[in-house]
C-alpha cells in the first residue's frame, strides 16, 4: 500500500470515528438542565445559600423520582424561620417544596427533621420541635407528622391508643411509612401505661381510601417483647446453621 493510500484510508477512518463520536461530544458539552438534588443549575447560579443541608436521614420513594431531605438554607420563598425544615425535590420537575408546614401552609416555628417518604411518593412523616403545625400541640417537645403531598394536609401522628398524647423521648425517632403511606411505624415514649417503644399508626382504619379522617385513625402499640425474641431465635439460628444468612 501506497503511502498517499494509507493517507488517505487514515483520512476517512478518522472522519468515520468523529462522525460516530459528534453526538457523544455534543451531549457531552450540553449541562443538564437539571442536575441538582438540593439545588438546581439556576439556584447554583444564583448564588450560595446561607447554612447547610444535613444528610443525616433523607429517603426517596421507589421509583426514585421524590427525596426529602432537611436543610437550614433559605431554599424557597417564605422560609424565615431561621432553622432546619423537611424539603422534597421532585427529580422529574425540579420543583422544590418545604414539607414542614402547616395545613394552611404556615411555617413552622422551630426545627424539624429526619425525614422519611412512602413508596409512592405521596406522603412525608417528619420529626419537628414546632408548635404550630397542630392546634392541639401543647406538650412542647417533638412529635411526628406525616403530609399528604396532595391534598396538603399535615396530620399530627404521635398519638396514643386513648387519643393520649406519646411524647417522643429520643433525638432521631423511629418514623416510617408503609409503601402507600397508611400506616406510621414510629418510636416515642415506652413509660406510658402498657407502653412501647414502637408503635403503629393507621390512618385509614375503615378501610375506605381516605386518610386522616376524624374517628378513622387508630395506634397501636407494636409488641417489642416479641420482635426482640424472634431476633434473638433468629441470632441463635444463625449460630446453629452458620451458613445462612439473616
Ligand atoms: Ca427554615
Ligand atoms: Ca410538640
Ligand atoms: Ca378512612
């Protein structure tokens, strides 16, 4: 082979590769339009925020597309109250919103936190100090929530088996939701009569679809006792039958 030939089959291959790799170097040059979790390309731009963005408990739900997670920042319009709130970034949109409020949207007026989201992505339970964010708040330590993202309804949780209130005793309570957000699985105060540590929110004890209702929701308290026994036969399993794995 000629040397101007290889010239010339060098040519072409090297047009050949830039054509095949152009879109990989457009898209590659191209930001997304949105990258961000606690802030997207135009807050980033904006500006830095005052504060920080705590990561000790955040979630998303089971397709990905919703996290909460809590932050001090000024990260939406209205956030005056100088401490941490719950926000949720919808990944598909962008859109950012502070879940720690109140039915009618008013902020909270101390700290909340710790954060989890159900499956479905529609409701929010969050740990908060605020006295606000329920009318019969009066015991003035932590209790738990949990917010219906569409209906925006912010619906108190730590509530007994009586109506009594369960006052949470620890800094990082146990607060989870089942997969379609009915029920409340959380920790709070085990020195009440025949107490627990953990207990069982349902929100829709009639069964008919919509929760938070009046007369419709019912705790109950979990058996610890039980679940640390089925622990400790499930430990002394694993000793027995080493191979296997709990
Ligand atoms: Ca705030
Ligand atoms: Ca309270
Ligand atoms: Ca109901």
């Amino acid at each position: 082979m000629s040397l101007k030939h290889r010239h010339s089959c060098c040519v072409r291959t090297c047009a050949l590769l830039l054509f095949l790799l152009a879109p990989y170097a457009a898209s590659a040059q191209t930001p997304s339009p949105w990258t961000g979790v606690i802030r997207d390309d135009a807050e980033q731009t904006a500006g830095a925020f005052a504060g920080f963005s705590g990561t000790g408990q955040r979630a998303m739900s089971a397709d990905g597309r919703f996290l909460v997670f809590e932050s001090d920042r000024t990260l939406v319009a209205g956030d005056t109250n100088g401490t941490f709130d719950v926000f949720v970034r919808d990944r598909q949109t962008g859109a950012l919103a502070r879940v720690s409020v109140a039915t009618d949207d008013t902020e909270g007026d101390g700290l909340s936190q710790a954060p989890a989201i159900s499956a479905n992505g529609r409701h929010v339970v969050f740990q908060s100090v605020a006295s606000n964010l329920d009318l019969t708040d009066t015991n003035g330590v932590d209790d738990v929530y949990v917010r219906d993202l569409n209906t925006g309804v912010t619906s108190l949780v730590t509530i007994g088996p009586s109506g009594e209130r369960l006052n949470c005793t620890c800094s990082r309570p146990v607060a989870r939701l089942s997969g379609d957000g009915r029920f409340v699985l959380f920790s709070a105060d085990f020195s009440v009569a025949g107490g627990s540590l953990l207990w069982l929110r349902d929100r829709d004890a009639d069964q008919n679809g919509v929760f938070d209702e009046p007369g419709n929701v019912t705790t109950a308290a979990v058996d610890v006792a039980a679940i640390e026994g089925d622990l400790i036969a499930r430990c002394n399993n694993a000793v027995a039958w080493p191979h296997r794995i709990f």
